[in-house]
C-alpha cells in the first residue's frame, strides 16, 4: 500500500465515518457539536489531502480510488444517519434517497465508461455540489439554534440547493458519457472524398 502522506489523511477520513455515524446517534447539544467537529476535521482533511497531492505530485492510483470514495463515504453514511435518527425536525428520507441515488448512478456510469477507456472527469457543478452538501451536513449536524441562528434550518436549506445541482450535474454527466459512446466516424480524406463523386 502507498502510504504517502495524502493517502494517510484519506485513511482517516475513512475511519472518521462510523465514529460520526455514532456520534450522530446520540441526543442533545454536545453531542452534536462534538459530531459536527468530527464532521469539520474530515472535511479539512479532504483539503489538505488534496494540497498535499498536488503540491508535492504525491498523488498515487490507491489515492486516486480512495479520496472519491472517503468523499462519498462519509457524506452519504452521515445523510442516511440523520434522517434516520429519532430526532425532530429531522432530514426528509427522500431526499436523502436521491442524493444517494445519483452517486451511485454516476459512480456506476463513470466505472462502465472507464472499462471502455473513457475517463469522464468530474465538472464545476459536482464540485459546487459537494462543498455545498458539506457545508449542509455542518448545519444539520449541529441541529440546534445558537446565536439566533436555527442550523437545522440553515442546513436544510442549502441541502435543498445542493440536491438541485446533484440532479443537474448527474444529467450532465450522462448527457457528456451519451456523446462519448457515440461510435466515432471515419474520416474521409479529401481523394476519398473526389473518388466517392
């Protein structure tokens, strides 16, 4: 295993995420603060991960695999917790369905199209995404009203927004894999051209 300093904080976020989702179980303010700090230290990990990759090319093909996945790991596990628990308000389970629902879509859609040789990389708006669902998880997590701010609602409300861009940025994407599997035409040189008139 390439165990470079950016794979190592992706280790971590992996292992963050039953501690959240337990933390996450529990009742009461402390409980989700310590669970939103949890949240906050594997988010601040996923950017020095990348930092790191990129500034000192220590990027690998484990890390490559790895970082998408503890990305989606936790954000999904950490969504399906909180509309799960017995907590009111809470998150709606049909949202959280979707969001689930397009990972997993795009996940399966970005492997069939790697075991053709076609890489489609990640967009803008799945980046904008993501951030916006981990500023989301922040606030739900957090749940309570602190400072005249409701976090439960604050959450709730970017969460609404970053399920709008994770249906728009899923269609993108099957829309740009669509083009790509289109078998490509041969050219025709231009005495191909003459001959065929």
């Amino acid at each position: 295993m390439d165990l470079t300093a950016p794979n190592v904080l992706t280790l971590f976020r992996i292992g963050m995420t039953p501690v959240l989702i337990y933390l996450a179980t529990f009742k009461g303010p402390f409980p989700s603060a310590i669970a939103a700090f949890v949240f906050f230290l594997a988010t601040i990990s996923d950017f020095f991960d990348g930092y790191l990759a990129r500034s000192y090319n220590s990027g690998t093909t484990l890390g490559k695999f790895l970082d998408p996945m503890a990305d989606k790991l936790i954000v999904t596990s950490t969504l399906i917790v909180l509309a799960g628990i017995a907590r009111s308000p809470r998150v709606p389970a049909w949202i959280v369905a979707v969001l689930v629902a397009r990972e997993i879509a795009v996940t399966g859609l970005r492997a069939v199209a790697a075991s053709e040789g076609i890489v489609i990389g990640a967009e803008e708006l799945g980046k904008y995404k993501m951030a916006l669902q981990s500023i989301a998880i922040h606030g739900l997590l957090i749940h309570y009203t602190y400072f005249h701010v409701d976090f439960f609602a604050a959450g709730m409300f970017i969460l609404w927004i970053s399920m709008g861009l994770s249906i728009v940025s899923g269609v993108d994407y099957y829309r740009r894999a669509a083009r790509a599997f289109q078998p490509k035409k041969p050219a025709t040189s231009p005495i191909q051209h003459r001959a065929a008139i």
